[in-house]
C-alpha cells in the first residue's frame, strides 16, 4: 500500500459519529472507574453516610 499524504475527506456526518463514538468511550471509562473507587472504599463511604444521618 503506497503512502499518501494528503488526508481523507471525512463528512461532518463522519465526524460526528467518530466524535460520539470517543466520548461513549470516555464515558464509559469514567463509569468503570468510578464504580471500581466504590467497591474499593465501600466500607468508608457506607460508615459516612450512616453518620451523616445521626
């Protein structure tokens, strides 16, 4: 496959659906972690809102 420099012509519907397409990735990446923060520090955050309710 040879080199070609000069870029493809994207559509704005392609550029649309590309730019969807990384923030779905983004964020389902900060949900993941999220979740993995609450399951790590499950005990703290379950001790800090029942003594909130006090």
């Amino acid at each position: 496959m040879p080199f070609v420099s000069r870029k493809k012509y994207k559509s704005r519907r392609e550029k649309s659906q590309s730019s969807t397409r990384i923030i779905k990735i983004v964020i389902a990446t900060i949900l993941v972690l999220a979740l993995v923060l609450v399951i790590m520090n499950w005990t703290y955050l379950r001790d800090y809102v029942i003594t909130s309710f006090y």
